[in-house]
C-alpha cells in the first residue's frame, strides 16, 4: 500500500499540473490580447495616415487654408501612435509654429462672439501669420502627403 507521502506527493504534483497548465492558458491569451491590439493601433494610425495625406495634399495644393491645415495635421500626427515617439514639432515646425500662433483664435460660432473690427483684425493676424509661414507649409505639406508609418 502506498504511503501518505507518496499519495500527498502525487496530489501535489497533479495540482502543480493543473495550476501550470492554466497558467499557460492565461499566457496565451495575454500574448492574443496584446497582438489584437497592436493590430488595432495599426489600423487607427493608417487611418489616421489616410487623413493627414488627404489634407496634407489639399495644403500643398492650396485648396485648404494653410491654417485650418496646420490645425488639423499637427492635431492628426499628435494623435498618431508609436513604440518611440516621434517629435513631428521638429520634423514640421512651420506647421507647429503656425498652428501654435492661430490655435487660439475663435473659429465657427465662437466668431459670433467678437465685433467684426475684431474679427478682421485676426483675420488679417492670421492672414499674416500664414504669409510669413506660406512656403515652409507647403514644403512640408507636400512631404506629409507622402507620409509613410515606420514599419512594425
């Protein structure tokens, strides 16, 4: 007959099993969770990508306002997700510097809330803004309408 430190030891060892088993299990599911989710950041930044192509080539081709572009592509990039973050502020500081001076200014119904000397006088700010800034916007806008995400 067996004794009770073999039995034990048996019991022991089956849940060792068990608890090793359940563990790889677990493990399986984090590496499926993490690798689903990697996908979707990837799909969501070539989306993005898709975005800031768009409007990049709208900008470069002067059928968007170099302002509104500048708002929205430094917004698109900012959105954008790596694994080493990347400074686009440096890689395209024309369009940061111009969305930096213009972020602030009323857009849509916010004009509503300005007199229209006001009103003229930003617009005539930000028209000066993107003069100054006019041929380093177009230069990058035309590098980011060919904007490729670094490989996996």
């Amino acid at each position: 007959m067996m004794s009770a430190w073999v039995i034990a030891a048996l019991i022991g060892g089956a849940i060792i099993l068990a608890l090793a088993i359940y563990a790889g299990k677990l493990l399986g599911q984090v590496k499926a969770q993490a690798l689903r989710q990697t996908q979707a950041v990837m799909v969501r930044n070539e989306r993005i990508l898709d975005s800031i192509r768009t409007i990049a080539l709208a900008v470069s081709q002067e059928q968007c306002n170099p302002s509104e572009g500048a708002i929205r592509l430094t917004n698109l990039l900012n959105a954008l997700q790596f694994n080493e973050p990347r400074d686009f502020a440096n890689e395209y500081p024309g369009l940061y510097e111009l969305y930096e001076k213009v972020k602030d200014m009323p857009t849509h119904e916010a004009r509503n809330n300005f007199k229209r000397n006001e009103i003229m006088r930003l617009d005539m700010q930000r028209a000066g803004f993107e003069l100054e800034l006019a041929a380093q916007i177009k230069t990058e806008a035309i590098a980011l309408s060919g904007l490729t995400l670094p490989s996996a």
